[in-house]
C-alpha cells in the first residue's frame, strides 16, 4: 500500500524540519520498495526561499487526499498577505487527509487553522506560552517532544520531527522499518513521545570539565552506586571538593541531580513499555518501586501509575481517523 504524504511549505520555513523527517520518510520508502509517495508543496508551487537561505523547489498544493499531511515550523512570526491564505489551504487540506502533523512551530499554523482546537499538542518550548495564550481551545503539553492525539500528531523543535517520523513509520510500515530507518540516520530508535524536551545535564551545565565527566559517568551508570565519595572518584576530586564545587557549579546537590537523570530514564520505560515499576526502578537505580514513586512525586509531581495510564491513552489515540 501506498502512501501519499505531503510537505507543506511557505517563505522562510525550517528547511531542518523539512530535510529531517523528509529523509526518515525516503528511506522507508526505499525500505519498503515504495510504501510512501512524497511531495514537497507550496501554496503555487515553484521555488520557496527557506529560512538559511536555500530554496525548495515545490509543486502547487494538490488537492489530495493525503494519508499525512506535515508543516514545518519558522524560526520568527510569519508576516504577510499570505499568511491567512495559508492557514485556510491548510484547514481545507486537512479536510482530505487521514492525518496532520506539525513540526516545532508550524504548530501555531495547525493552531490558527483551528485543526488543535480541543486537542493535546507541543511545540518549541520557546513557542509553548504563545501557543496557550493565543490559542486557549488547544491543551498544550510543553514537556513532550512529540505528541499524537487521534489524527494529530504535533512536534518539539527540529530533531523532535524525525522521532515524531519513526513513530509513524513504525505506526504504517512496523517497528522493523523504524529501526532499521534510524539506525541509517544514526538517530535513537526512537525518543519516546514523553521525554522531556529538555535533558537534566544540558540544563545543570557546569564549568568544569570534572564535574561534567561526574555527569557523564552518572548517566552511563545510574543503575550503579552514584553516592557522594563515588562521583567524586570519577571527578578526580575529593569528596568535599566535589560536593562544594557541584553545588556551585550546577545548582542541585549531586544527590538531587542524581535523582532527576534517574527519573529522566525512567520516565521514557514507564511511558513506552510494559516493565513493571520493581523492573524499572532497578534498572534505573531506584531500587524498589517505592523509591521510584517518591522520585516522581518529588520531580514531576506525578506518579509514575499516571504517567503510564497517561502513555497507555496516547498509544491509543494513534490510530489514523479523519483529521477534520
């Protein structure tokens, strides 16, 4: 079966948002021997100018229908007599498409579409309190780096599109495919819809090399002893220096930064996979599922029974139906 995708851009988009999944999407293509049919479109077709400079060429938007419908972000407000016209090719577009999807902030255009009106979706984080403000209807869930709410599918910036890819990859063609499409693009097979957008040890961001290898071997080891006298060995450090300069430097006691990578790589088993939460929190260092349940409460103010239920519905609504 073949599958009709098309790529709608217009002047000064994200040629990243475009290029990324667009590639994910081709090597399915040539994996499957043709399971997608893929066009790069504009409003009326031609060169379009994106936002570093390079120009598209595009085809004028087909009528359809679309089995996926997909609209990259911009990196700034879009101005123009143009703009209305978009979002009102978009709304019509969507009419005759199985499903919908935004990357980073095209989702302010499904937005202005009104294709998220009563929906959950994300965006850049950068963009998420525009997005809530300028669009009530919508129930944005900032934390997420892509979301699917029935025939919706919305993205966080950039990289976030080709997860989004892999899943629905895998949602039409199997998990095979995926894999196999993101071990070519050496990408993770995949990122899980709820990972945070942002990662714990890009926003401790220390200055010392030493406390950064402390990190580094937290992450790589979190299952393991992560105690005060352990990551100062792997600092090189002594025990009070470490303590004194990881402070300083991150913000968070090393135990409080411990526990966060903790719940970070907990969070993607707990959301995405069948592990009970005794598995889960000795794979993760918590050691008992009470510890883990403490965790979260202390991080994100949720259980990880929430998150799960939570995960369990989003794997539900990925089922194609009419977009609008």
């Amino acid at each position: 079966m073949e599958r009709h995708l098309c790529f709608l851009v217009y002047p000064d988009f994200v040629l990243f948002d475009l290029s990324g999944p667009l590639e994910a999407f081709n090597l399915a293509r040539a994996l499957t021997g043709g399971g997608y049919r893929l066009t790069v479109a504009s409003l009326d077709g031609g060169t379009v100018l994106s936002s570093c400079g390079l120009a598209v060429v595009t085809e004028a938007l087909p009528a359809g229908p679309f089995d996926l419908l997909v609209v990259p972000g911009a990196p700034a407000p879009l101005a123009g007599d143009w703009v209305p016209r978009l979002t009102r090719a978009l709304a019509d577009a969507a009419e005759h498409s199985a499903r919908v999807a935004s990357i980073c902030t095209g989702a302010l255009l499904l937005a202005a579409a009104g294709l998220l009106d009563g929906r959950r979706a994300t965006s850049h984080w950068l963009v998420v309190p525009q997005l809530q403000a300028e669009f009530p209807a919508v129930r944005v869930d900032g934390d997420r780096i892509f979301v699917a709410d029935g025939a919706v599918w919305t993205s966080a910036g950039m990289s976030a599109g080709i997860d989004m890819a892999l899943a629905l990859i895998e949602a039409d063609c199997g998990a095979e495919v995926a894999r196999n499409v993101a071990r070519m693009m050496v990408v993770y097979h995949r990122r899980p819809g709820g990972q945070n957008q942002f990662s714990p040890l890009l926003e401790f961001d220390p200055a010392s090399d030493r406390v950064r290898r402390a990190l580094g071997f937290a992450r790589d080891n979190l299952a393991g002893d992560l105690s005060v006298p352990r990551l100062a060995e792997a600092a090189g450090l002594s025990t009070r220096q470490f303590a004194r300069a990881f402070t300083a430097e991150t913000g968070q006691t090393p135990a409080r930064a411990v526990e966060r990578l903790r719940v970070e790589a907990a969070r993607a088993l707990v959301e995405d996979s069948r592990r009970s939460f005794e598995e889960i929190a000795r794979a993760t260092g918590f050691g008992s599922a009470d510890r883990l349940c403490q965790g979260f409460l202390r991080t994100l103010g949720r259980t990880p029974q929430e998150l799960r239920r939570e995960g369990r519905r989003n794997q539900g609504d990925r089922v194609p139906s009419q977009a609008h």
